[in-house]
C-alpha cells in the first residue's frame, strides 16, 4: 500500500476574518454584559432577602445598579 501524501491533508476555504473577528467581539460583550447582568442579579437579592429592602426595594437596587452598570461598562 503507498501512503505517501503529496498535498496539505487540509484544504478547506479561506478564513474569513472580518466573520471571525465581529462573532468574537459579539461573544466578548455578551459575555461582559451577561456577567455584569447577574452580578447585580445577586447583589439585588442579598438586598431584598438579607438587607431587608423587599421586593420592591430589591427591584429599585437592581434597576439602579443596572442604569450605573451601563454607564461604567461603554
């Protein structure tokens, strides 16, 4: 049996960069958002269960924090 290759094993298409750098970028901020989403998530619940704020208390927190978030993370 000859095994012998003469070519790349792989010949697929091109890269295609521009694709690849703008779904990275979309996953790096869903990522940073997301996070910054359920950081407040939990910080506003240890307010409504722990600090005694309540629902509606928990829920102004939240609604704060996310206001401030969008502004601090741009």
């Amino acid at each position: 049996m000859n095994n012998h290759q003469s070519g790349p094993v792989e010949t697929g298409a091109s890269m295609d960069y521009v694709e690849h750098d703008r779904t990275y970028n979309a996953f790096i901020a869903g990522a940073k958002w997301g996070t910054m989403v359920i950081v407040i998530l939990m910080i506003a619940m240890a307010a409504g269960f722990f600090g005694g704020a309540g629902f509606i208390g928990s829920l102004i927190v939240f609604i704060i924090l996310n206001i401030a978030g969008v502004f601090l993370l741009r």
